[in-house]
C-alpha cells in the first residue's frame, strides 16, 4: 500500500498521487503495488482521423501562407518556417500517441525543451536571434494546434489538460517580450503567436471554467 508522506495516508490501488492533496506517493521497498480495484480503461483515439486533422491542418497552413505572402508581400518569413512548424506539430502528434496518458503534460515539456535547444544552439552560433524571431513562436504556435487537434481526436477530460492548456498559451504570450525589448527582426511570428495564444486562453477559460478553478484550487491546496 502507498502512503503520503504530506498527510501520512495510506492509499490504495494504483494512485501515482495523493487524491486528498496531490503529493507524489511513496511505495515501501517492501511492499508491491496492489491492483486497482476499478479496471484501466483505455484511452479512444482514431489514427485515420488523426492522420486526416493533421494533413488537412498542414495544408490549410501552407494555403493561408500564401495568401498572406500575397496580401503582404513579405520577405524574411519564408515558406520553410510554416514547414518547420507543421513538422513540430507532425512530431507533437506522434509523442501524443506514444504518450497519450499525459498528452498535453507532454507537449508542454517537448514546447520548452525545444524552445531552450533553439536558444543554446543561436547563442553558440554566434546568435543570430532567429530562435527568438521564428523558432519559439512557431513552437507555441505549433504546440497550442498539437494541443486542440488531441483534445478533439482523443477522449479527454478538461481537468486533464485544461492547466497545461492554459501554461502553453501563456508561453506563447512570452514572444510580447521579444517585440517590448526589440529582439526580433521580424514581427510577424510572435505577433501570430500572441493573438493565438489569446483567443486559445480566453476560449478555454470560458469553455472550462470551474474545471481550471477546480485543478487550481487543488494544486494551491485551497
């Protein structure tokens, strides 16, 4: 039996965490996991509709890049950009699959390692700052999409992804300070990503919202 080293509780089952205050529980060397007393039921997910969301999204990005390169006629945002990022959203998906007990937990680790990767890899090249202007607000781009494509193709409660939700689409607020402090060369990218990340919050927020006060209030043990 596991037992929680915060309200020194002895739990039942298969429970990572403590259901009274979320504490990580402990097992005893002694001691094996006992089974669950309710069965595991899996997560439902469809890989031909997943595969058909992903494809139909990665074209719609490309269509609506070049309708907007010939409405404004850029020239620093080019096409390889809007690919990188559809092949980051491709990568999302398959760590989705892999991973589906905690989707959105994961794609918000593999949002800030890839963010810090692209950072360490400008600054030993000499720092260019085409992380800040490009690779990182195409990540938060890129993971929000990753992000509602999962919550819309696999069985999800809200209290499973709603706060993971909402801490990418604050990440993806972070490029707001690259354009204050005039860290970019072009404005496009986290400009996309701030209004992204907005509508993405405030959507969420009003969809879900006594699920995120119920994870907040368990997570600050109110």
């Amino acid at each position: 039996m596991k037992r929680c080293p915060e309200c020194h509780a002895d739990v039942k089952g298969d429970w990572e965490r403590c259901p009274l205050c979320q504490t990580d529980l402990k097992v005893p060397e002694s001691e094996k996991p006992e089974e669950s007393d309710f069965p595991e039921v899996p997560l439902k997910f469809n890989r031909k509709k997943i595969k058909q969301v992903l494809s139909f999204s990665s074209v719609l990005l490309i269509f609506l890049y070049f309708v907007a390169h010939f409405i404004w006629r850029f020239q620093f945002f080019n096409l390889e950009y809007v690919l990188f990022g559809i092949l980051i959203m491709w990568l999302m998906m398959l760590v989705i699959i892999r991973k589906r007990r905690n989707i959105v937990k994961g794609i918000v680790y593999i949002l800030f390692l890839f963010s810090l990767l692209s950072l360490y890899f400008d600054y030993v090249n000499g720092w260019l700052g085409w992380s800040l202007t490009f690779v990182i607000p195409i990540l938060c781009i890129s993971a929000l999409l990753a992000m509602f494509i999962s919550i819309q193709v696999v069985n999800l409660r809200a209290e499973d992804y709603v706060l993971y939700l909402q801490l990418a689409a604050i990440a993806g607020l972070i490029p707001a300070v690259f354009l204050l402090m005039d860290w970019v060369v072009f404005a496009l990218p986290s400009l996309l990503s701030i209004v992204f990340s907005l509508v993405m919050s405030v959507a969420v927020f009003f969809k879900h919202r006594q699920a995120v006060i119920n994870e907040l209030e368990k997570r600050m043990h109110v």
